[in-house]
C-alpha cells in the first residue's frame, strides 16, 4: 500500500518512519516533508495552507492512506475533502477539529458534558472580557480562540494586564488576525501530561503518556517554544489513572462527539493539568503532537498501520497496541535565537556517528538538502529520540548522541525528564 503524509516536521518523519516498518507499506510519499524524511520517504512539495493543492495532490497519487499531520490542513477540512472523493484519511473531520481549533467550542463542549476542566468564560468582544474579568483571580489564563501555534495563550498576573491582552487580541496586535473570540481561564497548578488516544469514533485506545518541555530554557525557563523536549515513561501515569483519565475524560469526549453528531476518528490529544481536584483538561488537540509523537512511537510494539486503518474503518477495538516497557525520550536540537528569530543553512554534522548510538533515532524537524549536504531549515532543526529499560538509559543514550552531532548555533536543553528524576535543574 501506498501511503500519503502531510507534514514536514519531525512528527511526520517519525510517522514515516513507524509506518515503514509495516509489512504491507510499499511506498511512503510525504508532502512537503523535509531533508530527513526525504531518506526514507518520497518528498512532495504542497502548500499546507492550500486545500485545493492537497487535494490535487492526493487525487494524483492515489495513495490507499492519507495521514495528516498537522492542525491545519484538518482545520480547513482535508479529512472532509478527500473522503467526499472516496480517498481513506486517518484524521477528524472540520467539524470534528473544532475541538482543537476554538478553544471557546472547546470549553463549552467540556461543560455540557462534565468534562473536568477549569472555569472559563468565553468572551466576543472587550465589553463582555472586561465585565466577566471580575470573577477571575490572578494570575489569569487569557486565550485566543483559533489556532495561533503555540502564541495564543497569555498567563496574566492582573486583572489590567489580562484586559490588555484581550484588546491586543480583539484589535488583531498581538496575533496578526483579529479574534472573534477570546477565553478566559482560571490559572490551574499541577503537572502537565499529555494523554494523547486513537480513536475510530467509538473505542478509545491510549498510547503511551509523555510529557512535554515548552519553554526553551532549562528549569523551565524563557518563552514558550513549540516544544524542546519529551519523555515517556510506565511510571507517569499508573494503570488506576489511565483508566480514570479514559472513563472520565477520553471516552466521554468521543461519546459526546458522536452524540453531537461530529464523530471524532483520529488522534484526540488531551492536554492534562493533574491538580489537587484530579485531571482536568487544559486543551485538546486533534492531531498527533510533536515532539511527543516521535517519543511514543518509539515505544509502540505492535504495527501502526494495523492502528490507523482499524481506526478508519471502525474496527479499532479489534487492534491492540503493545508498547515496550522502560522508556524514551526526545531532545530537540534548535537553531541559536529560537523561538525568536534565527538562521537557517548550517551543514549538519555527525548525524552517523550519533545514529550508532544503541536506541537512538533521530528524527528531523526543520532540515534540508543542498546538493549532497544536510542544512538547517528551521528554529527546530532535529529530535535525537532514545528508549531505554530506564529513563535514565534512555536520556543518556540521546545526549550521547547529541554531543556527536554539530551545527553552527546548535542549543538543546539538558534537563529534559528533570522533574521525572526529581533532579534539580
Ligand atoms: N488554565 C491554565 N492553567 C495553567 N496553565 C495553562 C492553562 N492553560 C494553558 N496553560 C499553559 O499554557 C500552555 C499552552 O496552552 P494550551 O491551551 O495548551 O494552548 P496551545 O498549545 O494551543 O498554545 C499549556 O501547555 C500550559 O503550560
Ligand atoms: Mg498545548
């Protein structure tokens, strides 16, 4: 089978590689992709933002799965699109996405269905922000609505400068595009988990739990990047939790979903806050997460094609997934300046040497080709991905192979997994 990647980050290079290894895949395309998936995969160029051209692109290779990677292509309707021409996707439909793209739809879908979340207040214009700000404490979480990669959330420590961050989004200063909409959130305390599940829009199968590093500076630190680190392991999250986190939160989602008539098939990514009052949902996503993915599927066991076309076809309780005990990690090397400005072009290095490391892959984030040379093409340039029977194992098999690879400005975060460890950072 031929199968179709949209994406061309290190996500998409760790689902091209996952989905390699299944015996009934005879061909990878990715479109864009990057410098590294092009060594495994048939690159293709396409304008993520263009519907029409993905759609072209897809009706021109026939290929027998489309994956999709990122938010959003699912936000202008690609899953809708290539099933109305009989192409089988793996993702949810516009409707479905909405989950991720309006944090407002979000918050309000959670409420009528007793999903554990924090208050909010959803807000459409600076008078109703400005009024429904009083019943909110310091510090406050003030959110765009709509897509805003990774920029749209403000953590205010006063009520003004909270109301400061709803005029800059209203008026359009702060995100670019005015928002129709913004939220407001009661500031919650714990610690992060990204429980990320399949789903086929009935049964709920979760994949391995990780946790993210966003910030890009150690100790947590600096501004929020789209991620510079991930590990997993068995420990974070024990067997009584999974099943509270499906029972109360996974599984009524997909339920509700249904009911509401906009079944969600595809990756449901929950975004978990694990405070003193138990999990509560800080956002969803709709897609698969990056660097969380190339982290999980490194401990995936079983076939992931088997997974994603049971999740297609409505037979995923039928699948199981196996997962290898112990645990993986990913640590992003970026380009010096991320996520602020930075350039890009620099020969990589090492790459070999480090990619003998026992366990480790090295999936590519922002990477390109210039002639026979690997350059960086991006603020987050590759994710050196380990396992080991130990998180200890698996985060120093990836440092070792990061200290083997070079490139003009090269930074990463040497505390990933600290809070795991109980290290000091
Ligand atoms: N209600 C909240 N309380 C505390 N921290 C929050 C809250 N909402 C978001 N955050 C922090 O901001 C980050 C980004 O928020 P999120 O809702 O995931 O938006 P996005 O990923 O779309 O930027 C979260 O990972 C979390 O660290
Ligand atoms: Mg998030």
């Amino acid at each position: 089978m031929k199968v179709l990647i949209l994406g061309s980050g290190g996500r998409e290079h760790a689902l091209a590689w996952a989905v390699k290894r299944s015996e009934r895949v005879t061909e990878v395309v990715c479109a864009p992709g990057n410098g590294g998936i092009a060594q495994i995969a048939r690159c293709v160029a396409v304008d993520l933002k263009d519907l029409d051209a993905m759609v072209r692109l897809a009706e021109a290779e026939q290929p027998g799965l489309t994956i999709v990677g990122p938010e959003l292509p699912l936000s202008l309707g690609i899953v809708d699109a290539l099933r109305e021409r009989g192409l089988r996707v793996f993702g949810p439909t516009r409707d479905a996405a909405r989950l991720e793209s309006s944090k407002g739809f979000a918050k309000q879908f959670m409420k009528r269905n007793q999903i554990p979340t924090g208050n909010y207040a959803v807000c459409t214009s600076s008078a109703e922000f400005e009024k429904a700000i009083e019943f909110f404490h310091p510090p406050i979480v003030v959110k765009a609505d709509g897509l805003a990669a990774g920029k749209g959330v403000i953590i205010c420590a006063s009520r003004n400068t909270a109301i400061e961050a709803a005029h800059g989004l209203f008026s359009g200063a702060l995100l670019g595009a005015a928002e129709q909409q913004v939220v407001i959130e009661e500031f919650l305390e714990g610690e992060e988990i990204s429980f990320l599940c399949l789903t086929d829009g009935k049964h709920v199968a979760p994949l391995a739990p990780a946790q993210d590093h966003k910030r890009i500076g150690e100790g947590d630190t600096g501004p929020n990047t789209g991620g510079m680190g991930v590990y997993s392991t068995d420990a974070m999250l024990d067997p009584g939790m999974t099943e509270w986190v499906l029972r109360h939160i996974a599984e009524p989602t997909v339920r509700a979903m249904a009911e509401e008539g906009t079944p969600f098939t595809g990756v449901l990514y929950c975004g978990l806050m694990m405070t003193a009052r138990g999990p509560e949902v800080l956002e969803y996503n709709a897609r698969f997460g990056d660097p969380e993915t190339q982290a999980i599927l490194l401990r995936l066991e079983s076939d992931l094609m088997d997974a994603l076309e049971a999740c297609v076809d409505g037979r995923l309780a039928e699948t199981e997934l196996r997962w290898s005990h112990g645990a993986s990690a990913c640590v992003v090397a970026s380009s010096s300046g991320y996520p602020g400005s930075y350039k890009t072009g620099f020969p990589i290095s090492g790459l070999g040497a480090a990619a003998h490391v026992p366990g480790v892959e090295i999936f590519h984030s922002g990477t390109a080709r210039l002639g026979s040379q690997l350059v960086t093409a991006g603020g987050r340039v590759l994710g050196v991905t380990a396992t080991g029977d130990s998180l200890d194992e698996a985060l120093a098999r990836a440092y070792e192979a990061l200290v083997k690879i070079q490139f003009e400005g090269i930074y990463y975060r040497r505390d990933i997994g600290h809070r795991a460890l109980g290290r000091k950072p």
